[in-house]
C-alpha cells in the first residue's frame, strides 16, 4: 500500500487538466514588438514616443503634446507598459486607438475592455462610432493610483455596431497603461 499512494498521485498528476488561457484579444496584442514614431499636432505641437504595434495615437487635430514611453516596470513579467504623458494641452484630448481594431460588436454579446493602469490623470476608455458624428456609444471612467491597478469594463449592445476602442485623457497628466485586451465574455 505505501508504494500505491505515490503511484497514484503521480498518475493522478499527470491527469491534471491544464487551467485554460483567455481568449485572444479582438484588438492587435498591447504587446512588446511597437515602434518610435513623431507626428505633428495643432499649434506646432508634437506626438511623439513608442506605441504597441498596431497601436495609434489620433490626437493630431488637437493642441497638446504628448509623449508615449515604453515601461520596464509592468504590473506583472511579460506585460508590456506605457507612460503616456500630456503636456501643453490647449483644446481637444488626447486620443489612443486600434484602427486596425475596427469592429462590429454583435448584439446581445458581452465584451469586455480589461488592462491595468497606474497614476491619477483623468482617464477613460470609451467604444466610439468610426465617422461622423465621432460620439461614443458608451465609456467608462478609469481610476488608478500609485500602484498598478487592473481594469475591467463590460459592454453589451442591443444592436450590431461597428466601432473603435478608444483611450481619452481630455487634459495634462500622466498615466501608465499596460496590457490592453477586448475579449468576449462567455
């Protein structure tokens, strides 16, 4: 019998089942491969720093300056952060997509928007229409402090609409944000 009980644990063991990964992020992955980039703003202002690949900026119609870094102090190993810091803000906000995150979120599905995020800038994360008139179907308020944070903002719609994620900080501040994901909810 003493030699039975470490057999079946060691078989019981290897029946173990492996705990199941999230889903894959509808968005391109907030992830380490990005690139440096500088464009121009409103009132000779400039947008400059490093975002994910298949990350933007949309704040060149406004007058601010805003400077994206890449972070090596992440919420946890293998999370990509960045600093995301506005400065001389005039008029309009800063705005942080996916174009190639464009979508049509189903009706009656849950989606959800989930990260983390550190500092105390006014934040928010929002799903907005693609053309004219520009508004948000809904958003959501997003609070940090001076340690990381996790978010997490469900949504369902009650049509089918195509959309963008969109990141807005609607004056000067500094904000850290890390490990963007939009994935349904089950």
């Amino acid at each position: 019998m003493k030699t039975f009980l470490p057999l079946l644990a060691l078989l019981l063991t290897g029946l173990a089942i492996p705990a199941q990964d999230k889903p894959a992020s509808l968005l391109p992955a907030f992830g380490s491969e990005g690139r440096e980039f500088t464009a121009k703003a409103q009132g000779g202002k400039a947008i400059k720093g490093w975002l994910p690949t298949g990350w933007d900026d949309n704040s060149d119609w406004a007058q601010l300056a805003v400077t994206y870094t890449k972070l090596k102090d992440g919420p946890k190993d293998g999370v990509t952060a960045v600093r995301i810091e506005v400065k001389d803000f005039s008029e309009g906000q800063l705005q942080l997509t996916s174009f190639s995150g464009k979508r049509v979120f189903k009706k009656g599905v849950k989606y959800a928007i989930e990260g983390a995020l550190r500092g105390s800038a006014e934040f928010k994360v929002g799903v907005r229409q693609p053309g004219d008139p520009y508004e948000f179907y809904v958003e959501h308020e997003l609070t940090g402090g001076k340690e990381w944070k996790s978010f997490k903002f469900e949504f369902t719609f009650d049509a089918d609409k195509e959309a963008f994620i969109m990141f807005v900080m609607p004056a000067n501040g500094t904000i850290d944000l890390a490990g963007v994901a939009v994935r349904e909810v089950k």
